[in-house]
C-alpha cells in the first residue's frame, strides 16, 4: 500500500467511529459517511465501484484492509484529477497540453496581478521558480509555483 502512517491512522480513526460493534466491518451505506467526513464525495457510481472492487469475501461489508484500499484508490483518483487541473491551468497560461512549452512570466504576472487581484510577490517567486532564469516558466516550475 502506498498510505502514509498518518493517512493510516487517519482511516483507523474514521472507520473505528463506525464500526460500533468492534467486528472491524462497516456496511457499505456507512462508507459513503466515512469518505465523505473524510473530504471525499464519492458519487453513487463510484461507491458502487469501490465497494464491488475491493470487497473480497462479497460480504456487502467493508473490513479495515479493505477501507484502505478504497482510501488509497480514492486518493488516487483525486490525485489524478488535481494533475489535470495544473495542466489545464498551465494550458491556459500558454503551455501545452503534453506539458511542454513554457509560459511568459509577464503574462503570467499580469493574470496574477490584474485577473486575480492578487498582491502577492510574484515577481520574487517567479524569481525563486524559474531555475534557468529563462523568463519562462516550464511545466515543473509551474506546479511548484501553485504548490
């Protein structure tokens, strides 16, 4: 599994509250609950498909090693959908989809600045980003750039 401690004690935390009568087993309405207290909003199709993806014994009941599963599967997804946003963001600045080409950094501190209205130091962390000094800011940059 690739969870972190603390992202398993986390579940271990969740799925304990539910698990009332201490069998190490929630039923599957009570995972929509414990995703959802946990940030994620699974919709109906994806619940569906993490409870018939991982539920090993088809019980209908989600034991803890299968909860992680769901978790680390979910987390992945939301993973993937957050590296599309960057990309989209970084295609609208200029770059292109593959995540080649660059973006100007003046026009990437006029969006900031009259766009956004944001008064932050954007030149300084541009300054900071753009390792080659290019005047440009390639796709790695850019994501350190928003993280």
């Amino acid at each position: 599994m690739g969870l972190t401690e603390e992202q398993i004690t986390h579940c271990k935390s969740i799925f304990s509250q539910f698990d009332k009568d201490g069998t190490g087993r929630i039923d599957r309405f009570e995972l929509r609950v414990v995703l959802e207290q946990m940030g994620q909003k699974p919709s109906e199709e994806e619940l569906f498909a993490m409870i018939n993806e991982v539920d090993d014994n088809n019980t209908g009941k989600i034991e803890f090693y299968e909860f992680l599963k769901v978790y680390e599967q979910h987390q992945n997804a939301e993973d993937g959908r957050d590296e599309q946003d960057m990309i989209d963001a970084f295609v609208a600045m200029g770059g292109n989809p593959d995540t080649t080409g660059s973006i100007d950094t003046d026009k990437l501190i006029n969006v900031i600045r009259q766009q956004f209205e944001m008064t932050i130091d954007i030149e300084r962390l541009i300054e900071d980003i753009d390792e080659d000094q290019s005047h440009t800011i390639e796709y790695q940059e850019f994501k350190r750039l928003l993280s």
